[in-house]
C-alpha cells in the first residue's frame, strides 16, 4: 500500500468516526458529503448541508444550518444562524445572523446578532452592530459599525491608502446609501444618511 493511500485511508476512517459522533449527538445531515475536522464542536439540532469543509477550533450553534457548499475556519457560529454557500475565516458570526448566498468574511470579523452579510458581501477585520445590514455587492474592511446600520449595494471602505490600513467607525442607525466610497481614515455619525453615489473624504456629523 502507498504511503498517499494509508494516509487517505486514515483520514477516511476519522471522518467516519467524527460524522457518526455528531450524528448520534443530535446534528441533521442529508449527506455525508462534507468534511470536519475532529475538534470541531456542533451544537444539537444544527443542520450540516452537503458540500461543507468545517475546520480547525469552529463552534457551530444550536440550530445553526450551515450550507450548501459552506468552509468554516476557525470560527464561532451563533445558534439560529445561517450561513449558505460561503466562507467564514477566523471571525465570529452571531445568533440569528445570515451570511450569503456567496459571502466572504474573514480575519477579525464579528457579526452581532441579526446581521445580514448577503450576497457577494466581503468583510475584513469588520465588526458590525446587532441588526446591520449589508445585503449585497459591499466591501467592509476595517470597519466598526454600531447597531441598525444599512449599507447599501456597492459600498465600500476605501482602507489603505498604499502604505498603511486605515479604519472606518460608523455610528449606530447610519444609512450609507448605494454605490458610496468611504475612504479612511473616517468617522460616519449616530443617524447620519449618505446619499447614493458619494464620495466620503471628511468625517460626517
């Protein structure tokens, strides 16, 4: 036997034991098409969909779905939340929050409760308030944002200026309308509306 076989074979039979732990502690799959790693831990009543690559210290949440087609590294998971056909790296995602279709969070991200990051969403090194939203086509990096924030399609933090990252804070209730530039570094006010298409250099009241 070749030294690449007895080595997938291994791997095969710790996978075997690892779904059928889980599988017996209470967690639903449809599939066995998926991979976790040993030291994962999953919540009871969590929904692991095919086509999932769970990896490193991940903490899934009680009724959490994870899925289709989902890599989680690293990260905690809140129960009740969803994260569909994306990757989530080194963050924390919080309960009842929605990640995807086709979103990337990674580094130092933490989503609070009831955050949505939807589609083709990228975040970095971003902490978003309870109830924030950004529903699509955004780029977050190096962003603080309170509670009720709406981002709207197309925004993003302009934060590196070619020698050094800078950082976006926005208060809590803002509304960042479509297709803004938010160059760092920048502060964005409690309540305050940017109108679609602008251009932000100086900080907002």
């Amino acid at each position: 036997m070749s030294e690449a076989k007895a080595k997938y074979l291994a791997a095969k039979a710790a996978f075997e034991e690892t779904f059928e732990k889980h599988l017996q502690n209470g967690v639903e799959f449809i599939s066995d098409q998926v991979f976790i790693d040993p030291e994962v831990e999953i919540a009871p009543g969590a929904v692991i969909l095919p086509g999932c690559i769970l990896r490193g210290k991940t903490v899934i949440g009680e009724e959490a779905v994870i899925g289709p087609w989902s890599v989680i590294d690293d990260s905690v998971i809140g129960a009740r939340a969803v994260v569909n056909a994306s990757q989530v790296r080194e963050s924390r995602v919080g309960q009842d929050a929605v990640v995807g279709p086709y979103a990337s969070v990674r580094g130092g991200c933490e989503l609070g409760r009831s955050v949505r990051a939807g589609s083709f969403v990228e975040l970095k090194n971003a902490r978003l308030g309870e109830n924030t939203q950004v529903p699509h086509l955004a780029y977050l990096g190096d962003t603080e944002a309170g509670a009720n924030c709406n981002f709207g399609c197309g925004v993003a933090t302009a934060n590196f200026d070619r020698v050094q990252k800078h950082e976006t804070v926005v208060g809590e209730g803002a509304f960042i309308g479509c297709n803004t530039a938010l160059i760092a570094p920048l502060q964005v006010g409690s309540g305050a509306y940017i109108g679609a298409g602008s251009t932000i250099t100086e900080d907002v009241p």
